[in-house]
C-alpha cells in the first residue's frame, strides 16, 4: 500500500513459502521488496494525527477517532490495522497533546506502536496555523514464525517465536492550516527495528527500514449554500521505491453528509461516506477496489471510522470539521 500496494519484507521473499493462500504470496513477491510499506489509510484526511503529530490539537477541543483497516478481504494473512488517537489543545492554546495507539497485523507478524504526539502552534491571523509536532514513544513486535512452513528447511529464522520485541520510535511533522485548508509534511517513523537481530535498534541511514515521508493537503470550495467540495491529496516517498501518491473528491451536503471518491497511483480506487449524527458523534466508512492482479483474489478493502469530539469549542471554531 511497486510500493503503493503494501508489501512486508521480514526475509520471507524470496526464501519460504507460508500457509497463506498462494494468489496472496504470488502477489506481495511481485510488488518491490526493497521498502516496507507504513499503514495505509483510505480516510487519512479524518485520521491525520496517526500520519503527523502537528494535527494535534486542530479540532479545538478533545477529539477521539478509532478506525479499523481490512486489507485484501478474502485472503488469508491478509492486513489489519487498527489506530485509536486523542487529541486536545491544552489550556495555553499554543501547546496541544495527543496519543496514537496503532496494531498492525499481516500474516505471522503484529506490531503495536504506542505514541505521545505533542504540537506547538503559532497563531497568525484569523484562523490560521502554523504548527510542529514531535511524535515519540514505543512499539512492540510479535512474530510467530515457527508456524511458517519454509522450503528452505533449517532456516534459523523460522525456528522460534518472537513473543514480545519493544524498540522506541519517534517521528516529526509540520502542518500549517485553517478552517478550510491543510498542509502538512511528517515523517512518522524516523527508526527502523531489524527483527532477526539482537541489536535491534539502528538510524535510518543504515540497511534496513527507510522512514517513510508524507506530504499531504486538502482545501474546501463552496458550491452553493449547502455543498462544499473538498479535493485532497497526499504523496508518499521512501528511499529505494518509487513515489506514490493518492487523490480524493470529497462533497459534503448540509454540513452533515460526506460523500466521496479516491485513487490511489497503480494501486486502487475507492469511495468513502462519513455522516454527522450530532455536533460532535459522527462514522465514516471507506472501501478499495484493487486496480493490481489482487481484484482477482481480494475483495477488497474495507475501513470503519469512529469520531467522538467533545468539550467546550473555541470561539469561532465550526462544527463540523472539514479534516
């Protein structure tokens, strides 16, 4: 999710066959095995705290999502990732806080990523801001490889589980934003963890997982009184594969219902709907059609996201958010 579909590389390619289903191995040994892909999301313009700790703080008041990612529905190690992220300005407006709690699981491996994301802002005129945001804290990997059936036999690799494996990780963003308007730039992941060695922790500048960097923007148009347009876009670039990017549409009608239409490079296309049941209660829901030999096997992608934002707005601040 080339790279734009998501492929792990844990020195399986190449090397052992799994109890996947053969269409799936087929296909992640197709795609580059150079990068390991970060998780992807079809909503990322309502999730942008999992992507870049600057978002921290923007909904003005505390801002709670949890969205929940099935990849490739209908194969079977196929990958989940599920996020829950809180936010909030502090009460010194210019400082705000938040958490990310992100789990990913793809065939034998899951991984937990535990991060406190922190943003200082500086307020320009009208609603404008110019915001920077450290992201740091924790993740956790488990690896059950001795349920592999490798066919190279022996391989050290593939003798024993991984149960519990913690590396610290931390990352970086800017975002400069207003009421109608984003962009922002963010490297999430600045560390990368070799899992089959016992010094596990290493700079980017090494071999191993590149950090991945994503550049990402939206605006809102008015249509008419009751119709906005939202387009948006987001770039994803990593040393060693090809840039990709994804596109969206986005239409809201009477500030209550999103609809919406996206494309990812080489990858997929998808439709996404989000509805406001109050101020402050609103669901989204995505889905992706692979564009790759995976619509042969996959039926598809699916994403559910949550949104509950509560306490007392600043002033000026509207409701609903359009990111």
């Amino acid at each position: 999710m080339g790279t734009t579909t998501r492929t792990r590389h844990h020195r399986t390619t190449g090397r052992s066959a799994t109890r996947w289903s053969a269409p799936l191995l087929a296909c992640l040994l197709s795609a580059s095995a150079l990068a390991q892909q970060d998780p992807q999301f079809t909503q990322y313009m309502f999730n942008l705290l999992a992507l870049n700790p600057a978002y921290a703080g923007s909904a003005e008041r505390v801002s709670i999502k949890a969205l929940s990612r099935h990849q490739w529905v209908g194969f079977e190690g196929a990958p989940t990732t599920q996020t829950l992220t809180i936010h909030s300005p502090l009460p010194r407006e210019s400082v705000a806080l938040g958490g990310t709690i992100m789990r990913d699981q793809h065939g034998p491996v899951t991984q937990y990523a535990f991060m406190l994301d922190l943003a200082y802002r500086i307020h320009f005129g009208g609603d404008r801001k110019l915001a920077f945001g450290l992201k740091g804290g924790a993740t956790l990997f488990q690896g059950k490889f001795a349920e592999l059936h490798p066919l190279e036999q022996n391989d050290q690799v593939f003798q024993e589980n991984v149960n519990s494996k913690w590396d610290p990780q931390f990352g970086f963003g800017v975002m400069y934003y207003g009421d109608r308007f984003y962009l922002g730039l963010s490297a999430p992941r600045l560390l990368r963890t070799d899992f089959f060695e016992t010094d596990s922790l290493a700079f980017v500048s090494e071999p191993g997982q590149r950090p991945h960097y994503f550049l990402s923007g939206g605006y809102v148009f008015d249509l008419s009184d009751y119709i906005k347009f939202k387009p948006t876009a987001m770039v994803k670039a990593v040393d060693g594969a090809p840039i990709s990017f994804d596109i969206s549409a986005n239409f809201l009608f009477y500030e209550k219902f999103w609809i919406g239409a996206m494309y990812r490079h080489e990858d997929a296309v998808g439709a996404l709907v989000q509805y406001y049941f109050t101020d402050g209660i609103y669901a989204g829901y995505a889905y992706d059609y692979p564009l790759s030999i995976l619509n042969n096997y996959s039926g598809g992608s699916h994403e559910i996201m949550l949104g509950v934002d509560f306490g007392k707005r600043m002033k000026g601040i509207r409701s609903p958010r359009y990111f």
